[in-house]
C-alpha cells in the first residue's frame, strides 16, 4: 500500500452536473478498489462527506475499499454541519487537526 492520500471535498467529482458527478465518482472508486496499490487514506470533507452516508451510491464500493485496508476519515465538522453524524455508514470520523496531519505524512495527495 502507498502512502497516498485520496481528499474528496464534494459529493461527486467534478463541477457542474450533480448526477454526472456521483456517476464519475462512483466509476472513479470503482477503478481504484480494482488497483493492486491502493491509497493509504482517503479523508472526506466538506460536501464530500455525503458519500459515506446512508444513500449514497459509493456505500458499497467503500465498503469494499476499507475492507482492503484503506482508512476512511470524515470530517467531524461538516457531518455535523449536514446534519449527517448520525448516518455515516463506512470510515471513521476526525477532525481538521487528523486530516492536516495525514496530509503531512502522505508521499502524494490527490485531491478530487
């Protein structure tokens, strides 16, 4: 496993079409579990905390993701901020301090 950091910050990938955005997130992640050199830590902040929720079309995927050994850490302040804390359904919750310091650590942040 690499010491890569995957950072998603919205609740898709990309700008513009929210329903283009879940379907190019969703192949995205679907390409990365079929990888045999994972990231080491995928954070999700912001609007990007979403797609560990209840209902989100990535649960699964995520799921399979963490399964292999990669770490998923949600900001604790935007799950709070959208009213999501409660719905997380995969990864951990952490906060700002958690995330600067994975960024500090990684090799290569990937930012989506």
């Amino acid at each position: 496993m690499k010491n890569i950091l995957i950072q998603i910050t919205q609740n898709g990938m990309g700008n513009g079409s929210e329903e283009l955005g879940q379907v190019l997130i969703k192949n995205y992640l679907n390409l990365i579990s079929e990888e045999s050199n994972l990231p080491r830590f995928i954070t999700l902040y912001n609007g990007g905390v979403k797609l560990i929720c209840e209902d989100s079309p990535v649960i699964e995927i995520f799921q399979q993701i963490e399964a292999e050994g990669v770490k998923l850490i949600a900001c604790k302040t935007c799950l709070n901020y959208y009213n999501s804390i409660d719905k997380v359904k995969v990864g951990t919750t952490g906060t700002m301090m958690d995330i600067i310091n994975l960024q500090k650590m990684a090799d290569k942040v990937i930012n989506l």
